[in-house]
C-alpha cells in the first residue's frame, strides 16, 4: 500500500476515529506520530510468517540483493503503553 492508497482508503471514515495497530501478542495499542518514521525494507523477505511479510534488509546502502528488492517504507509502530 502507498501513502496515497492509504490516504484515499482513510477518507471514507470520520475524522474523529480512533486510529490502533494490533497489539504484541493481544488487544491494541495507540499510534504515536513520533513512532512513524521511514525505513529501508526488504520485499517477501520469506521469513516465517509470525515475523511479517518483509524484513530488513542485510545492508542499508544496497537497492537489491540478489533476487531481493528493497525499498523505503512508512513504518508504524505500537506506541508504549508504560
């Protein structure tokens, strides 16, 4: 998903929805604007699957590795409820 796909989805709810991710192993956490931030990843990075779709890639400097593609992507993590 891009920004703009995220975006346009985004539209169709009310302004004043509560935005959560899933939490660590149950229930939901809040999102915090200074836990998104951007970052390299690597594509179907084939890591079992209770690790994500995508990982990270071996070297930050690198655009592909072999077979693997990496890009930048938004990255939203579950704020701390501590």
């Amino acid at each position: 998903m891009t920004v703009k796909e995220l975006v346009k989805f985004l539209e169709k709810y009310p302004d004043d929805l509560r935005v959560v991710v899933n939490g660590y192993e149950d229930g939901y956490d809040d999102i915090s604007p200074n836990r998104i931030f951007t970052r390299k990843i690597q594509l179907d990075a084939g890591t079992p699957d209770w690790e994500g779709q995508h990982g990270d890639p071996p070297y930050e400097s690198e655009e592909k590795i072999g077979d693997a593609k990496i890009v930048e992507a938004l990255v939203f993590h579950r704020a701390p409820y501590y």
